[in-house]
C-alpha cells in the first residue's frame, strides 16, 4: 500500500491523461517504445525535456514547466532498479532536427550514447524513406508478465491506453515492422556518434 501511495504522490506533476501509463510504466519487464519526432520521453535529458514541455505549454508558468520536466528527467532512474529490458526505435528525424540549441541537442545524443554503450537500452535508428511503417503516431508496448502486454499510443490531446489483446498484439506488429526497417542497433550508435561530432 505505501509503494502504490508513493507512485501515485509521484505523479502528481504528470498530466492526467499519462498517468495511468507511468504507473504501468513502472511495472513493466520490458518496454518497446517508437517516436517519429523526438527522442522519447525515458531519454530526455532534462533541458531537452524542458524545451519540448515549454513549447507545449505555452500558458504555464516556469515553475510548472520545472516541475513538469522534473517528473519526466526522473522516468528513466526510477525504473533502473528493476533493469526492465527497453527497446527504442526512432525516425532518423528525432536524431537530426535539432531541439533547443546544438549544444542541448548534443548533450542529448550523448546521453542516448552513453544509455547505449552501459547496456542499459537497445536503440534503432529508421533512416528517412518515402514508404515503409515510419509515419504512424509515437506507440508503447509495456510487457507486465509472459501473459500480459499493455499498449499505450499517443494522439494530438495527449494519449490513451490500449488492453485488449488483439489491439496490443496489432501494436507488436507495426513495431515489428518498425525493428525490421531501422538500421541494426551497432550501425544506429555509429549514426548517432557521426551526428554528435557534427553538432
């Protein structure tokens, strides 16, 4: 009862509608997790996360936007304990458009680096391509049990969670697809090395 009691205290600063998310999120062996635009939340680096939330929320305060960016920078440490096994695919666009400024776009690529080279993620890179499955909206798939996936996709208002088997086992298929069509994981860290030493 205390754990559920301090995920939820924990969650205060993250929109309603991710909630429910988070707190799969943190259940979860393994995470699958695609973005066409952006490096996805897990990964952002706190400044890089604070950019991408102060143009989202143009009304809020700053001190709303910090503590909004807090609780995203701290998604990723919260779940090393449990060592979930977390899959990444991004559009070759994530990588290159750059977010803030060179040098938080930087420090950002070397964060992801850095996640690579410790093991701690598995990342693919899907080069740019007028066909194949890059153009569907960013989708998650959190993995609770050998029995029990929950799918999780984003829209323009903010995002939904899907539970029903067949939903989730379509979600596993475009990822697939996904996977089959990105650069193979030592060929995305080289990208992701070049892109860095262009910045």
């Amino acid at each position: 009862m205390k754990r559920l009691w301090r995920e939820l205290s924990d969650t205060r600063e993250v929109p309603d509608w991710f909630q429910d998310a988070l707190l799969i999120e943190r259940r979860a062996h393994e995470i699958r997790e695609y973005d066409p635009l952006v490096i996805p939340g897990l990964l952002q680096t706190y400044d890089y996360a604070r950019t991408l939330i102060r143009a989202w929320n143009v009304g809020c305060s700053e001190e709303h936007v910090d503590h909004i960016t807090r609780a995203r920078a701290d998604r990723l440490p919260a779940l090393l304990g449990n060592r979930p096994l977390m899959r990444f695919v991004v559009r070759e666009a994530a990588v290159t458009d750059t977010v803030g400024s060179d040098m938080i776009m930087k420090e950002q690529l070397e964060y992801v680096s850095r996640l690579i080279e410790e093991r701690t993620i598995r990342f693919q890179i899907l080069p740019r391509s007028p066909h194949g499955p890059g153009t569907c909206l960013p989708l998650r798939i959190s993995t609770l049990s050998p029995t029990q996936a929950v799918g999780y996709v984003e829209h323009a208002l903010g995002g939904e969670v899907v539970e029903t088997p067949e939903k989730v086992s379509e979600l596993m298929t475009v990822f697939g697809e996904l996977q089959a069509a990105a650069l193979p994981p030592n060929d995305s860290a080289t990208l992701l090395r070049r892109i860095q030493g262009e910045l």
